[in-house]
C-alpha cells in the first residue's frame, strides 16, 4: 500500500509558457465561454434575490395579498427562490458538461500531454 | 399542550431515551472514525481525506456540515414565533449556494490543496497572504463555534433535564471533548464520514416530521398555514413578511443588510470551501455542489412545514416558554407528533448535528493554522508533513478547549444571531479576496491585505459598536450602552468596504510578480492542469 502525492507537476515549468497557453485560441475561447455564463447569469440571481429582499422588506402589502387559501404573494415568491435556483443549477450544469468540460479536457491533456498518469 | 406542562413542565420526553439514542450515534461514529483512521497516513488524508470522496458523498457532506444547529432548531423556531420572517432565513441560506457553484467551488478545487491561503498564495507573497487567510479562517470558524456550542447548552437544558449552569457547562465540556477525539483520530476522512451520517440522519427527521404534519392536515399547505395563523394570537401577520424585522426603518435596513451577509458569506466559509478539497477533480467538486444544493434546498423546505407545524400543532406561547425558547420549537413538534421516541430521536439528530458542524470547524481552523501559519509562515515551508500534521492535532485540542470555554461563555446567546455574525465576518474578510483573486489579474498582495483585514476589522468592529452587544433589552450586555452603529447586522457597510479597499489596495501598488503568476493560474484554475488528485492507497 503505497501513497502516491501528486505534486505540481505537469505543464511547463517557465511562465512564458503558460502565457502561451492563456494566449492560445483554445483557451481564450474556454474563458469567454466560462465568463459568459457565470457572469451574467450571477448578476441575475443577485438581482432576482435582491427584488425578493426588498419586496419582502419595503412592499408588505402587496406580499401579504393572498392568493390560493391561506398562500400569499410572499410565500409563493419565496418558493420561486427555491424554483429558480433549482433551475440555475440544473442549466449551469448542462452547460458545463457540454461547452466547458470537452474543451478544458483537451487543454489540459495538451499541457500535461505525456505525463503518465 | 397540557402533556407539556405536566412532568415538572421544564422538560419533555424521558431523558434517558434521549441520551440513549443518542449514545447509540456516537457508538457508531465512534467506530466509522476509527475505521477511517486506518487509512489516515498523509498530510494530504488529514487534512483533505486524500481526495478520495466522489462527489454526492461530498455534496451530503456538505449539507451536513452547513446545516448547522441555527438551521435546524433556529430556523424552524424563528418561523414557529415570527411566522414569514423566519423563512427569510431559508431563502438567503440556499440562494448563497449559487455564488459557489458558478463563482467558487470548481476554480478554487483547481488551484488549492488544503485552504484558502494555498489559494492567495499562488501568485501573492506567502508570508502575509497566509497569516491574514489564517487568521480571518479562526475569526469566522471562532463565531461559527460559538454558535454552536451555545447551542448545545440550551438543548441540554430542555432534553436531559440537565438546568443548573455548571451541569450544562459539563455537558458542553463533553460534546467538545467528543469532537475533538474524532477529528483527532479520523482526520478529514472521519469527520466526512461523521457529516454524511449526521445529514442522513437530519433529513430523514425532518422529512419525517414534515410528512407528519403534512398527514394531519391532509396535504393541506393553506389549511397549515391558516391554523398556524390562528393559533399564533397574531392573525394573518405571521404569514406576511415583517414580524421579526422592520418594525421601523432601521429595522428594515438592518434585515436587508442580513441578507446580503447571508448570500454572500456562504461561499466564504471556510469549513466549506476546504470540502471542495476533499474530491478528486473540479468535475466532481461541481457535482458536490449539485448534490449540497438539492439536499440543502430540500431541508429548508422541509423548515416550512417544521416551523408552521410548531406553530400550529404546539403553539408559541409553549414554545416561548420552554427551557430552550424558540430553539425548542423542533422538539416540542417531535414531542407533540410521535411522543417520547421521535422526540429521542430528534433530540439525538439536533445533538449529532451540533456535534458534527463542531468537528468541521476544529478541522478546518487547525489545518489553518498548521498549514498556513506554522509550516509556511513560522516554518516557511521547509517542515516535514508529519510534524505539519501533529502541530495540525495539538491546534485541534487548543482550538477545541477554546471552543468549548467561549461556548461555557456563549450559553444562552441566540444561536441564529451568532451563526448571522460569523456570515458576515466570512462575506467581509473572506469572499473579495476568493473573488479577486480568481478573476483579477491585477490583484496583488496589498490588496489581499487591505481587504482580508479591513473587511475582518470593520466587521468585528461593526459588531461590537452595534445594538447587538450593548444599550438595548435584547443586547449582550444590557446594562451599558456604548454602540453607535445603528445596525446588528454589519454587512451592508462591511462587505463593500471590503471589496473597496481590495480594490485601492491594488490598484495604488504594483506588484509584476503577482501579475506574471497570473497566467498560470488562471490556467490551472480553468483547466485542472496539474492539480491534485486522489492519493492512491
């Protein structure tokens, strides 16, 4: 029973050669692809949290107005937060899969290309 | 609610079943601790379980590290007492996941091995980037223990019948000792193993008491919440938002400014972002993520029918007046649904659950400090992992004893409040420094420094001038009154500060080292290029 610890290795030693990688076509497009979806889709559940926040702080009334029975604006709103961040996760994975995970794999077994694993 | 009162009307249930379901969990962590521990050999076992774990184990793992003693017994007592607001809680707990999942987990799994100042230390100087990691790392795991083991005295109080001071000290004393053994003889590997079973436990409670109530009303969700309502003595007002906050505009700003703490604080905790360590890839660190998110939404569902249950089948003014106030709201409902023996086995996952969320926090505030601060800082690299590992233990007794002083101390403090504070010191000190640094490719040292430390000082000082320590009925001291700032939560001025002054700080310095270190990794960080994987046994 042997414990085998990975160190830093693989990929090239001098930063010249990442800066080579970074510059690649390959990974600008990686980082755009990553860029794109998290930062707007971050700025839109902030902003969707947010409205919930001061609806539920500064708009009483209106939360309070009952819809179904005893179920109230407020309640439903609330398990739309739930709902949303089901939906954002359940989205951000498929995009990962399908446009990150492909060409980040191919990057990285470029740069460790060799390294017996 | 008359079976309340009698029996001496302080207590409920039969102690001894409560303490024996509960003996029966520890036996059997006890054993899985010890199994682990076989396979405990490296730096890379203690501290990250040899990044052995796949990802749903992880994601389980995670929910049972977050939810704490304040989600379960808090929150389902704040909506129990102040109806809609304590829902509020719920929301801005799960909603933080998302920070993680597309900012945080995959990025820092990359480019880390055991803390967030392996992470700073990438590209900055070590020496300072890692003490100011370490010590916002034991400021925020110092709340978070607090909170916890303030707790653990007040369920004490209402389970084991257990009501002088010192007893209830004793009972702290043991739960910390407890803990501190099995991070001690399991490691990361023992302690993960602990959570798994101590969320498996929680959700099946909670799910079984959700479905409890559920029946009684027929699946009826209006039908719960009008009898909650009517019940409550205050009407409709407990389903509307604003019983608890926002009484006037301070109040208001004060709940807003919770929030953001909330949101953002849980991607900058630092028991959970060394969790991302314990999985082989950023792949499985996401799928982590996915699983922490579904279990974790599912609970605070679950707090739902948990807390308007309590409402409508015990009662607040019960629930007031129990040992544990509001903490007590979960119990009673246990009581009041499956007598003795649910309200055992509840007991016995309330405890399970202070005890394992206390086990996470020891582990990650002693590799902290044994890593950061004493092989890097102290040591400046050139220690063996062995020695790194047993200074890694002796912090965990030091930090446990402390834990459990403070926690002596802490008795009787609103466990949500605590738990609030230490979101906040996390989202001050913690989350722009993650952030810049993983996105920023001027980020250098000094601003690392100007917003670790400023955000952590404006937080911390926030909250000792704020009404929560001091000058009203409800502060920490009520006897004297020295606070200024107007607001108990201090995130809304803290966190901005924080992301301001990283900000200054880089941009007045320059630093081309940290600048040339950053293609490198921002590679690693997107690719996975040359980061750790499972150690092979």
């Amino acid at each position: 029973m042997s414990t085998i610890e990975h160190p830093r290795t693989g990929g090239p030693s001098s930063s010249a050669d990442w800066e080579q990688v970074q510059r690649s076509a390959e990974f600008v497009e990686l980082r755009r692809r990553l860029r794109s979806f998290v930062f707007p889709m971050t700025a839109a559940f902030l902003a969707w949290y947010l409205l919930y926040v001061l609806m539920a702080t500064y708009a009483r009334g209106f939360m309070s107005q009952k819809l179904l029975g005893d179920v109230n604006v407020g309640l439903v709103f609330g398990l739309l937060q739930f709902a949303s961040t089901f939906l954002i996760t359940a989205v951000y994975v498929r995009y990962a899969n399908t446009r990150l995970d492909p060409l980040s794999e191919r990057i990285r077994s470029r740069i460790e290309g060799g390294e017996p694993r | 609610m008359t079976t309340l009162a009698q029996g001496g009307g302080t207590s409920v249930g039969e102690p001894l079943i409560n303490l024996s379901i509960f003996l029966v969990f520890v036996a059997i962590t006890l054993v899985v601790v010890f199994r682990a521990s076989r396979s405990t050999r490296t730096a890379s076992d203690y501290y990250a379980a040899g990044r052995s774990f796949t990802g749903p184990q992880n994601g389980i793992a995670i929910s049972g590290d977050y939810l704490s003693a304040a989600s379960f017994l808090g929150i389902a007592g704040a909506i129990a007492i102040s109806g809609y607001d304590g829902f509020l809680f719920s929301i801005g707990f799960l909603v933080a996941w998302l920070v993680a999942l597309l900012l945080v987990a995959e990025l820092l799994r990359n480019t880390g091995r055991f803390t967030m100042g392996d992470v700073l230390s990438y590209r900055m100087r070590q020496r300072p980037v890692r003490a100011a990691a370490a010590t916002s790392t034991l400021a925020v795991s110092f709340f978070y223990l607090l909170a916890q083991m303030a707790g653990a005295g007040g369920l004490v109080a209402l389970l084991l019948e257990v009501e002088s001071k010192t007893g209830q000290a004793g009972v702290i004393a043991g739960v910390g000792g407890l803990m501190v053994l099995y991070v001690l003889v399991g490691g990361m590997k023992g302690t993960t193993w602990v959570q798994i079973i101590k969320a498996t436990l929680l959700i099946a409670g909670a799910l079984i008491m959700a479905l409890w109530v559920a029946s009684k009303f027929s699946l009826n969700l209006s039908g719960l919440l009008g009898e909650a309502a009517s019940d409550s003595g205050k009407g409709d007002a407990v389903l509307n938002p604003g019983l608890l906050y926002g009484k006037d505009a301070i109040g208001k700003i004060d709940f807003v400014s919770l929030s953001l703490a909330l949101v953002l604080g849980t991607a900058g905790l630092p028991h959970i972002l060394m969790r991302f360590y314990t999985v082989p890839s950023a792949r499985e660190a996401r799928r982590s993520v996915v699983w922490a998110i579904g279990v974790i939404g599912l609970f605070y569902l679950l707090t739902l029918a948990l807390g308007y249950g309590a409402a409508a089948l015990v009662g607040p003014g019960p629930i007031a007046a129990a040992p544990g106030g509001s903490n007590s709201a979960a119990p009673l409902l246990a009581f009041e649904l499956g007598g003795e023996l649910l309200l055992g086995f509840i007991s016995a996952v309330a405890f399970a659950t202070i005890l394992a969320v206390v086990a996470g926090l020891v582990i990650t505030a002693s590799a902290s400090f044994a890593h950061d601060v004493y092989a890097n800082v102290v040591k400046r690299g050139t220690v063996a992992a062995d020695s790194e590992v047993r200074v890694a233990r002796i912090t965990a007794v030091v930090i446990g004893a402390l834990s459990i002083v403070g926690g002596i101390a802490a008795n009787g403090q609103n466990i949500a409040f605590l738990v609030a504070l230490a979101f906040a010191v996390a989202a001050s000190a913690n989350l722009p420094t993650i952030l810049y640094s993983l996105f920023w490719r001027r980020f250098n040292t000094t601003g690392a420094l100007w917003s670790i430390y400023g955000g952590l000082a404006t937080c911390v000082v926030l909250i000792v001038f704020s009404p929560a320590v001091s000058g009203l009925p409800s502060s920490m001291f009520k006897t004297v009154d020295f606070h200024f700032f107007p607001l108990a939560n201090p995130g809304l001025v803290s966190i901005p500060v924080s992301f301001l002054l990283g900000y200054l700080g880089t941009v007045l310095t320059r630093e081309p080292a940290a600048e040339a270190k950053f293609a490198e990794m921002e590679v690693r960080a997107l690719t996975g290029a040359g980061s750790e994987r499972a150690t092979v046994h």
